[in-house]
C-alpha cells in the first residue's frame, strides 16, 4: 500500500500533466506506468474520472471539433489520429455513429477546400486520387465537387 502524503503527492504531478494540456487515459497511464506503482496510478487515474479532469468521450468529442475547425482531413483521418491518442475503438466509432452527419459534410466541405487549393498544380484525376489515399470517401469525393 501507500500513503496518503505519497497519493496526494503524484496525484499532484499527473493533474499539472493532464491540466496543461488533455490527455487521454491511455496517455497518463503511459506517461506515468514506469514512474508509479501500478496500485496508486490506477487509483489516481480513477480519481480523475470521477472529478472528470479524465474525460475519453469529452476529449474525442473536443479533438474532433478542433479538427473541424483547423484542418481539411478526412473521416479515417480523424479516426487514426484519435486512435494513436490510445483511445478505445468502440468510443471513437460511437462518436462518429452520432454524429456521421456533420462529420459527412465536414468532408465534403475538405474536398471542396481541398480542390480549390491543389486545382492550380494538379487534375481533377490526381486530385481524386490523392483524395482516397487520404481515406476520403467516394461519395464525398463527388458531393464534393470531383465527379468520374
């Protein structure tokens, strides 16, 4: 077991950790697993939880709209990169389940912005085809714009 001054004390640092910037569970558990005893950083990590400054479903639902709002990528785009965050495939598919709708026209709005700007140095077929590299899909790709 531990002490409670030893608990409160790494409950401190992974809380700096997770404050300065959100992470996920997998990324605290990651960061912390060779630092902490693996009883107390399931404990803190439970802790967090419940006062919610650990929040998977918040942080996909936050991440997503961050991407929304910064960048053109596609639906399995959004998909890898929250995976690499360790986040559970079955949350990232519900989320995108829920809310496919706008995440379709999210996508049809990247090609869109996608093919006004690569329409200078490039076809309408290159084009295409750089699209469904990206994981873009076809539907989307002629909503979008680029028809066969």
């Amino acid at each position: 077991m531990y002490t409670i001054e030893e608990f409160d004390k790494q409950k401190t640092k992974i809380l700096k950790y997770v404050l300065y910037k959100k992470r996920t569970e997998q990324e605290v558990r990651k960061r912390f697993s060779n630092t902490i005893d693996e009883r107390m950083l399931e404990d803190i990590i439970e802790y967090l939880k419940e006062a919610k400054y650990i929040n998977d479903k918040e942080f996909i639902e936050k991440t997503v709209n961050n991407f929304i709002a910064l960048k053109n990528m596609s639906i399995k785009e959004i998909q890898y990169k929250l995976m690499t965050k360790g986040l559970r495939k079955n949350e990232i598919e519900d989320y995108i389940s829920e809310n496919r709708e706008q995440l379709e026209d999210y996508e049809t709005k990247s090609v869109e912005n996608i093919f006004y700007k690569k329409s200078i140095s490039m076809t309408q077929e290159e084009i295409k085809q750089y699209l469904l590299k990206k994981g873009y899909q076809m539907e989307n790709i002629k909503r979008g714009g680029l028809m066969d």
